[in-house]
C-alpha cells in the first residue's frame, strides 16, 4: 500500500494533482473522495485553493452513524488560521507549521485540537493522522492532505439553521444549555441542576478558555441516586484542567495508566484529591475511572469506573465526553457491581456466576450491611479473580475444586483497603497481615496480605499466593480487590511456595544445601511438610547458637537435611483434617510426631509433640498442587540433633556410606 501511495505522488507531483485527485487515487479513502465530489457545498471552492483536510479511511466512514453532509465536510477541512509565525492568512498548513489548535470550516469554526505525542504519533481530535501528503495545484497553490483513522464528528445544533448556536460553543454551553444541541437519546439536564444549585460561579472552568477535559454524568446514572451526593467535590472531579484526554490513544486495562489532575486535586486547601485516567476494558470499550487518593467521610478513598457514552465532544475549551455514572460517587453495592446480568461487569464475570451457584455466599453478598465508622465504612471485602484466573483453573482441569470453603476465601466481612495500616505496617515479625474469612460462618480459613518488595500486595489463601492487580474499588457497602489467581486451588508445587513466602524464608535457605528442596519440583509425589517460620528459627538460633550456626553455614549439609527430614512425610498429601483423625505424622526421620488439639488464647490449636518440644500450627492446609505446607511456630529439634564438630558427625556418615553396600553386596553373594 506504500509503494502505491509512493508511485501515486510521484505522479501527483508531475501532474499537478489537487486534493481530491489525490483522494481518488488512495483506496482506502476513497469514500470520502466520492463524498467531497458529489456533495454540493462550499467546500467545492477550496479543492484548488490554499488547503489542509483531514480525511478518514473507508473503514472510519463504514463505523460512523452520523450524518454524511455538508456540515460533516466543513469539519474535515481547516479554515483560516492566522499566526504570527505567517505573513498572511494561508489554510494550507504542513505538519512542520501545525500548533495545538487549529479550527475548522464548520459554522463557529469549531476546534481542531493537535497533540503531538512522545512516539512521534499526530493526532487531530480523536483521530490518529497516518501521513502528511503535500501536493500543489496546477495553479501553484500549496495543499496538505492528511489522511486520518477516524472521523471528526462535529458538534451540531438541533436548530441547524440557527447561526449564533454554533458560534463559541464551550462545555458550559453542553452542560447547560444540552437541549440545543444532537446529543442522541443523552442528556445532562439533573447533573446540570445540581452544579446550578451549588452555584455555576464555583465553576468558571465551564464557560472559561482553555484546553481542559469534562465529564458529564447522563441523567439515567442518577437513578436510585440522590442526587445531593453531587458536591463540589465531585463538580470538580469531573474536570481534569490543562489535559486533553481524548478516546484515542488510550492504554489498555493491563497497562499502567497515566493519572491526570482533577480540579479538585489542584485545590490545595482541599483534604480530598481525585486523580482521573482512561482505560481500554476487556470489552474493548474505552472508560474513565476516578481514584479518590486522599478521602474523608463524604467521599472515602477509592475508585469508580464509568463507562464514556459519547466520547469526544470538541468544544472552544477542550473537549468533552458524557458518561453514564457519576465518579467519585460510591453508589453501587457490591452485587450490583458484580452481577454478572450486566454488561458493564464482564471483568468480573466468571467469579459472579461462580458465587450465583452458590446461593448461601451470594445471600451474603447481596445482603452485606455497612455502617458509617469513623472515617471508613464498613461492609465486606470481596477479592475477585480476573477472568484470566479461571481460565488457568479450566485449562488445568480443576474448576471441581471450587468448594463453598475455597470461594470463601474470597469474602472478608469488613472492608479493608490496600493501603491499611495493617497491611503496609503488620505488627508481626514475619510481616504478614492475617484475618478469617467470612464464609462460611464457621470457617476456620484465614486469608494473609503483605506488601512484596516492589509495592505490590500479596494475598494468600490456603497456600495460593495472589497479586492484588486492580485496588480499593469501593461501593455503598464494601470493598472489591481484583485478584490475578483464583485463592484455595494450587497450580504451582511445594517448591514454588517455600520459595516465595515470607514465613518460610530461612526453611527454604536451609533446604537449598545439596539441593534438598528440589524434591519438592516434582509432581509426580505427594507431601506433607510442617515447616518452621523464620521466627522459630530465630529462636532456635537464640537457644542453640552454635547449633544454628552448624545448620546454616552449609559445610555440614546432612545435618540440616535430617532436621527437615524429621519434618518431613513423602508419599501422602494430608491436610489438617487428616492429621487431628490421624493423631500422628510419620515423617522420614524419628519416632512419629503427636497431633494434638487445644486452644490457644481462647481459639482453637492445633500441636505438635516430640518429647518435650511443642510447636503450634499457625498457618495450616497451605495447598499446592503435591502436597501440603502446614507452617509451625517452632523447630522439632533437640540439642542432641546436630554434632558441633563435623569430624564428629562425618566419620561415622562416611563409614554408613562405604560399609551399607558391601555388606549388602556380600549378603547377596
């Protein structure tokens, strides 16, 4: 298609080709050829003069819905712009010359806002610009052709006639004065009132100059809504100054998006700040979220996603887009963000029909009460997996082990934020954050959150660590956190969980001598491991200094493989169930440990005995997909376990090593 266009100017050239005759020869903007030919208008008296259009591809043409008229046609082609950098008025305008704003031939000479980006990618309004195609006419009158992606879609009158509707139409002209103008079946008239009643002189930016972004809420976002939810806050939220944020690029919902300044974050006496990005969804629909950063009562910190109805509105102060939910506001609850019958919740999807086979945990869900709490509310934290998650679980055949108790996990019956006190400073000393799960009423299950070393938070449930990839989605009654695993239902071996814990650091250092923890890679066995946390380690070290020391340096490697053999039980995976029933745990070294229940500060224990020596289960049934972990408070060790010197320890391994086999090998002579 290059080579083409290439061949095509070069022809252009020697012929003294016009714009149209340009046009006629790209067959991918051949539509809008046709359309400039046989369209009777004004526009026909600049196709040899001094020019610059803007034309969309066929494919742009086939997507719009709008009208294809005159008035469409005026807004592809730029009028008079005069600038100090030209001597005279010329419409004929390279891309060398071209500023943030031009404007073009439609009545009012509505704004062609440029943005030049930082990928050397040009855009005119929403459209991306794919070449600059200089020519001159057979008169010598220069011509610029810009080929573009998509349409500029104008604003216009319902009263087409009227002249002075199209004069300086500004956002506050869309806001206010909405039943001038084709906006469709949209329309602005409660939001408009409510910024009316607030009073319009709070928010000059609507009828100011300059080049900002608004959002307007439709009035269908405001059913079941009070309306008085609508404070200054949130006018001001919906207003990013200084930026124009147009559909077209935008990030996907899996990349990092750029945040961009409200109004309201720019108000330095104010004690909230709301910042505003763009997002390409799953569905492939470009949406607005807002992100209270710094909340308070009326307004708690948090995130809300709408969905752009009408996108890129050009107006004299920048642009505008019409949404179909107020942001800031919090006015879902938490089902109603979830339920999977609307489309607006497709991300959530396959965990909402996961909870609707589950009547008992979606009663709960639906029925989640808040109660106003200090600065907070208080409902429900729901941890959600993406989509992709369940994919895993699918593709891996093991959506049967979606239990009601593996579901669960995903319920707290409070709301906690990612930023929590308890999360990014945990008051223990392995820095983990744990809590019970609110489903089902008598479940045991405990959920753990830490912050990782690069930022990101760590959730696990019964063994499964997760990222939480999207925070602090808030509703009227709760909390959401979109999780990028599906909690309760391993996909990766013991080996892979000792490595990435935070409890079992100093457990998988010590396993890493002659490769002991490489045992755990292999599907094709199954274990039960009770594993020391750092902690007991550290206590051990403090007990037994040069104990640990003899453990740990490495030199003596068969010692600290029999202190975790005596941990240790290959060939059956048991959970915690298991092992009260059981009473004992065999393991590869030693007489069998007790399994015994207790309490331990008014909950219930479970222990385990050697001797004298008792540790606590502190965390239990961690699944993986070859065993479990359960994690205990202490090491089963004795004193009388590690040799301090290793001649002592290694005379008698070498001579087991060199006498077994010839002793084996005489008997069976």
């Amino acid at each position: 298609m290059i080579k083409y266009i290439v061949i095509w100017l070069i022809f252009c050239a020697s012929v003294k080709c016009n714009v149209l005759d340009m046009l006629k020869g790209m067959a991918t903007h051949s539509k809008f050829a046709k359309l400039l030919e046989e369209t009777d208008g004004i526009h026909k008296y600049y196709l040899n003069g001094y020019v610059t259009i803007f034309a969309p591809s066929n494919a742009a043409l086939e997507k719009y819905q709008g009208e294809l008229n005159k008035a469409f046609i005026l807004n592809h082609i730029a009028s008079a712009f005069p600038r100090a950098s030209l001597q005279t008025v010329n419409t004929a305008i390279g891309d060398t010359d071209l500023e943030q704003r031009l404007t073009s031939l439609l009545q009012g000479h509505p704004p062609l806002w440029i943005r030049k980006l930082k990928d050397n990618n040009m855009y005119v309004n929403n459209a991306k610009i794919s070449m600059v195609l200089p020519t001159t006419t057979i008169n010598g009158n220069k011509q610029f052709l810009y080929p573009i992606e998509d349409v500029l879609e104008p604003i216009i009158p319902i009263i087409e006639n009227n002249v002075s509707d199209y004069v300086d139409i500004k956002a506050g002209d869309i806001l206010f004065l909405n039943d001038k103008y084709k906006l469709g079946e949209n329309s602005v008239k409660k939001f408009a009132k409510q910024v009316s009643n607030l009073g319009q002189s709070k928010f000059p930016e609507y009828f100011g100059y300059g080049k900002s972004t608004f959002f307007l809420p439709v009035d269908q976002s405001f059913e079941g809504l009070d309306k008085g939810l609508v404070d200054e806050v949130v006018v001001r939220s919906h207003i990013a100054p200084g930026n124009l944020l147009f559909t077209n690029p935008v990030q996907r919902k899996d990349k990092e998006p750029e945040l961009y300044h409200t109004l309201q974050y720019k108000q330095s006496s104010m004690e909230v700040k709301v910042v505003l990005s763009l997002f390409e969804d799953e569905d492939g629909k470009v949406k607005v979220q807002s992100q209270t950063m710094t909340g308070n009562r009326n307004h708690p910190r948090g995130k809300v996603v709408a969905n752009i109805i009408k996108a890129n509105i050009p107006v004299q102060n920048g642009v505008v887009h019409l949404i179909d939910r107020p942001l800031v506001i919090l006015a879902s609850t938490v089902w109603e963000m979830l339920d999977p019958a609307k489309p607006e919740n497709k991300r959530f999807s396959k965990f909402a029909n996961m909870v609707l086979e589950n009547p008992d945990l979606l009663k709960k869900i639906q029925n989640i009460k808040s109660v106003e709490s200090d600065d907070q509310k208080n409902g429900a934290t729901v941890f959600v997996p993406t989509n992709s998650a369940f994919e895993e679980l699918i593709s891996s055949g093991r959506m049967d082990q979606l239990t009601s108790d593996v579901l669960g996990l995903h319920f707290l019956d409070y709301s906690i934020e990612s930023t929590d006190i308890r999360i990014s400073h945990p008051q223990t000393s392995f820095k983990m954050f744990g809590t019970k799960v609110g489903f089902p009423n008598d479940s045991k299950n405990m959920v753990w959150l830490w912050n990782s070393t690069n930022g990101e938070i760590q959730l696990d449930g019964m063994g499964v660590q997760s990222t939480i990839v999207d925070s602090d989605i808030r509703a009227t009654n709760g909390i959401i956190h979109q999780i990028n695993k599906v909690l309760g239902v391993p996909l990766t071996t013991m080996y892979y969980k000792l490595k990435t814990d935070p409890m079992l650091k100093l457990s998988y250092k010590l396993g890493k001598q002659e490769r002991y923890n490489t045992k755990f890679e292999r599907e094709d066995s199954s274990f039960t491991f009770l594993v020391p946390t750092n902690e007991a380690w550290e206590t051990l070290k403090g007990k037994y200094a040069t104990a640990f020391k003899v453990l740990f340096q490495g030199q003596f490697f068969y010692q600290s493989n029999n202190i975790l053999d005596r941990h240790l039980k290959i060939g059956k995976s048991m959970n915690l169930t298991e092992l009260l029933e059981a009473g004992k745990l065999e393991t590869l070294r030693g007489a069998p440990l007790q399994i015994v229940a207790g309490t331990f500060e008014g909950e219930d224990a479970v222990y385990i005995k050697h001797e004298d020596i008792v540790a606590r289960i502190i965390r239990s049934n961690l699944k993986c997909s070859n065993g479990y972990i359960h994690i205990i408070d202490n090491v089963i060790m004795k004193r009388r376990d590690v040799t301090l010197s290793g001649k002592e320890s290694l005379m008698p391994t070498l001579l087991v090593a060199t006498i077994v086999p010839l002793l084996t090998a005489f008997l069976h002579y």
